[in-house]
C-alpha cells in the first residue's frame, strides 16, 4: 500500500525537507518518490535528500528547485508517495502512527513558508491469499544523458494480490547507452501480508536523441605548400550525444591558396545509432608565409637612343612563395645617366600582401660605338705663319646614343702644313667606345710679302761686266712664311751705266708675290789702256789722207 504527503494552499512553492518517522516493528517502506506537484510549474526539481531507514524507522526527505523562474507552483499537491508493507505477517488488526517532523517549506529565494503538519495513523489487517505479478514489455528511449530509469509501474500489467499489492519494483531499473537493445527486467510485487510473486518482462531501450553539433569559426594558415588540411578540432566546439559520438567530419577539409578568405565548412557528427548533425563553421584561410625574394645581378646595354629597360623578371633569381605571387622593381629606366652599377630592389608580393625583398645591382653598359662625321675645311695661316683648328670645327654632326667627346690629333699648323693635311678626328663616349674619321684640313697663306728695296752702286769689272743677287737690293723683305727673292736683271755691261731701275720680287710658299724697285747704278771706276800702233797712210789724187782713231788704235 502507498501514502502520501501532500501540501495545500501554498503559494510560489520552491522547496521543502522533512522527517517521517513509524514503527520500523510494523512497517517497512520500500520506495519514497517524489510527487509531481514540485515540478509541475516548470522548475528543475533537485532532489537533496530522499532516504529510507527502516532499520531506525524513519524517513528524510529534502527537495529543492533550481533558478530564479519560473515561479513555483500554486495552490496543493503530492509532495511524496511512499510504498509500504507490513514487517511482519499480522494475525490480527494492529494501528501505527507516522510522525511527521523538522518540517520546513520555502520559497525558490528561501524564504520560509509557515505550514501546519497532521500526522496520520495506519490500520494494518492481517490478509490472506494469492499474489500474481504480471509484467509487460515496453519500448523506452535514453534521456538527453544517456540514462534511463524506469519504475515497476510502467512494467506492471496489472499485478494483483488477495491482500493488496503493498509494493512492485523492477530489476534493473537503471539503463544506460550500453543497454541499447532488448534488456529482460524482473517484476517483483509484494502484497501487504508479504507475500511475493514475480515475471520477466524485456525493455527496449532506444537512442532517438541527434547528436548536438557546435561549431567555432577559426582562422586557419596555409604552410609552406600553399596547403592545409582541416581537422575536428579545428571546428569542433564541443560537439555532445548522450551516448557519445562515433564520428565526425569535415566537409571541405582540404585547402590551398585558391580558397584564402572565408570559407564555409560543415562539420557532421554521428552517434553509434545512425544519428546525426550538423553545423556550419566559418574558417577563415589565411596565409602568413612571407615570399622568398631571390634576386641576381645583371648587365643592361643601352640602345641606339641611349636607353634601356628591364623587368622584374630580369632580376628575379627563382623567388618563391607558397601561393602565387607578384614582382615588381622600384627603377625599370634606365639612360646614360645610369652608366655603371645601379642598385634595385625587387619586390615580391603574394596574395595576401606578405612581402619579401631582395637588392640587385644591374650594371648598365654603352657597347654602341659613336658615329664620327667629318667635313674638310680650309685655315688660313696669320701674320705669324701659325693657324689652329678644335675638334668642331671639323666635325660635321658626329654623334652617339649617349654624351661624347672630341679630339683631334693635330690642332696646330704652321707654313710646313701648307696644303692638304689629313687630319684624324675621334669620337669618344663615355664607356670608352671609339669612331674616327678624316677630314681634310687645307691650309692656305693668304698673307702678301712685305718687298723692301735699297738702292746700290755697281762697278763694272774689266771686262766691262757686272752682276748683282737679290739679296743686294733687298732691304729686309718679310712673309709670314718662307719665301724667295727674285730681280728682273742682275747681269750689267758698259751699256748699263748710270741708274738702272732694278724691280725685286718677294714669293712665299702659297705664291704671294710683293715688289719693289731699287736703282741700281753702275759705273765705270777702270781707266782705259791705249794701245796704239804705227801705220801707212797713202795719199789720194789730192794729196790727201785722212784716218780714225781706230786705224792707229792697237786694241
């Protein structure tokens, strides 16, 4: 048989505790469980203390709710249904007391709510007769925990006895994940006189409970490949199943530097019965593996217009990276103002902007020779017999790709150039590339000679002759250049007597001619020597005769 405890016009019931003491000689109990009306307002029932000592005759019961709502529930109920059957066979009526004691009853915030107990009295009749146990199979299924309890009620298919059932229990009552399947349990029922009977009833346990899948976003690196591969744990943020889980996976769960950015994966989670769940993750691809930059050094030639450019290619010596990457160079221009080693930097970028850089030197080079152009020109020499020329003057639009310089290798005449003089004109650039070409430079004396005369004497000699050079009348003729003397007579004879005039002419080289005249006198200083011989003169029909100074003149 079974008694209650139960509680009236209470209002916002949160919890309550007691002591139950019989007459342990009389009576034992066999089951104290709690009633409904605790609970029955939505609150989580925890329960205390719920103990049976029938060894001392008594009973300690306390049971309390959890959380501020909702409220506790109103108005009455059962608090505790306990079974019960007698110690021992009666032979005859027998009355005992339960004393109800050390009664407290809250609210869920602990305030105390006043009650007024009543204890009650149990007549026990001696019984006679049969007890038959009827059980019957059920279907259950595990709670959120894993855990199962069943009571002998729900087994129970209407036991009876001829004195009364006094209690029915179950063995096992208790099941867990590893009971999955059919379990044989064991119906026991007791009536009041003691008298006990049981029956095998299977329960099959069942797991409908889906796992719980949570998920976490996270943020995942690439490594040095470009790849990464997902695990559970990456994801997983506590995933649960009441009887544990079999397996989880990832879908997708490979990554490479296709996929950088956000991603959305599922993670799947399964229990040993064929359930399952899933939740979605935002894993977030990152790489943060800077590039290697790689660079080597190289020669650049400048072109026809003095110029050049490079790629980032160019310098790049195999830079690398785990995903794909761009290059770039801080200088691509090059002219003839970067002639020699120049120092650039590559740059090496991937796609999520992690950066590597590495200096290599490009030595520039000019291996385009000038072009030497020439032009003859004519120099007149000065009043000194000297004349100069520069490099421009006899070039004629030589040029290079980049800045040069001329030379020539004579820059100096004098009257031994007169004439045509092949001159050599270099065309140097900077890099030391060289061209040469000749020009012809004509040097020319357009300067006149300046004739100076004197006037001299000249004496016939014996015979009655003279001579005279230049030289005698000249009287300091001058040119820039060489020249030569020249006169219009030098030989004289007794006709010439007296002043004669004497033109001198002064040459240079280049045929300037200048003149003066100078008087040459000459005279006759030689007295005569007379020879005279004796002769026969006959004379003529008139007696006469007559002779010349020649006919008696000896020579």
């Amino acid at each position: 048989f079974t008694t209650t405890i139960e509680i009236t016009n209470v209002v916002n019931l949160g919890g309550f505790q007691f002591e139950l003491n019989f007459d342990e000689t009389l009576l034992q109990a066999t089951s104290s469980n709690l009633g409904a009306f605790l609970g029955s307002s939505g609150r989580m029932v925890f329960p205390l203390q719920n103990s049976i000592d029938n060894v001392n005759g008594s009973i300690l019961c306390a049971i309390t709710t959890l959380g501020p709502n909702p409220p506790g529930p109103d108005g009455s109920g059962v608090l505790i249904e306990i079974a019960w059957t007698s110690a021992d066979e009666l032979i005859e009526e027998t009355i005992t007391n339960l004393l109800l004691e050390n009664i407290k009853v809250i609210t869920p915030n602990g305030t105390v709510i006043a009650v007024l107990s009543q204890d009650a009295s149990i007549t026990i009749l001696p019984c006679e007769g049969n007890i038959v146990a009827i059980a019957q199979n059920i279907n259950r299924e595990l709670d959120e925990n894993g855990t199962l309890n069943i009571s002998a009620d729900e087994i129970d298919n209407g036991s009876s006895s001829d004195c009364g059932i006094a209690s029915l229990s179950v063995s096992p009552n208790s099941f867990s994940c590893s009971d999955i399947g059919e379990n044989e349990v064991i119906l026991t029922a007791t009536d009041l006189s003691g008298n006990v009977a049981t029956d095998i009833a299977t329960v099959t346990i069942a797991d409908n409970s889906a796992p719980i899948a949570h998920c976490k976003d996270v943020s995942i690196s690439l490594d040095e490949n470009g790849e990464v591969l997902l695990e559970v744990s990456d994801v997983d943020d506590s995933s649960s199943d009441n009887c544990g889980i079999t397996s989880m996976n990832i879908i997708p769960s490979a990554f490479d530097c296709d996929n950088l950015g956000e991603q959305l994966v599922s993670l799947f989670v399964a229990d040993a019965s064929g359930h399952t769940s899933s939740c979605q993750s935002t894993v977030t691809i990152v790489d943060n593996i800077n590039p290697t930059a790689t660079c080597r050094n190289i020669i650049v030639e400048l072109d026809e217009n003095g110029e050049a450019s490079i790629t980032a290619a160019d310098i790049d010596n195999g830079s690398s990276d785990n995903c794909s990457f761009t290059l770039s160079i801080d200088q691509s221009s090059f002219t003839c103002a970067d002639l020699g080693e120049n120092t650039v930097e590559l740059t090496v970028t991937d796609g999520s902007n992690n950066t590597a850089i590495c200096s290599s030197v490009v030595t520039v080079v000019d291996n385009t020779n000038p072009t030497a152009i020439c032009r003859n020109i004519e120099v007149e020499l000065d009043e000194n017999g000297l004349a100069s020329i520069t490099a421009a003057d006899i070039d004629n639009g030589s040029s290079d790709n980049c800045s040069f310089s001329l030379s020539i290798d004579q820059g100096s005449f004098s009257c031994a150039d007169l004439g045509e003089n092949t001159i050599e004109l270099t065309v140097t650039d900077g890099s030391n590339n060289v061209s040469t070409c000749a020009s012809i430079v004509t040097v020319v004396d357009p300067i006149m000679p300046v004739a100076l005369c004197k006037n001299i004497v000249v004496e016939l000699d014996e015979n009655g002759l003279a001579s005279i050079t230049a030289a005698e009348i000249d009287n300091g003729s001058s040119d820039n250049c060489s020249f030569t003397l020249s006169i219009d007579q030098s030989s004289f004879t007794c006709a010439s007597l007296g002043d004669n005039s004497i033109e001198l002419t002064v040459t240079d080289g280049s045929n300037n001619v200048a003149t003066c005249s100078s008087t040459v006198t000459i005279v006759d200083n030689i007295d005569p020597i007379a020879n005279c011989k004796n002769i026969v003169v006959e004379l003529n029909e008139n007696g006469e005769a007559s002779i010349t100074a020649a006919d008696i003149d000896n020579g």
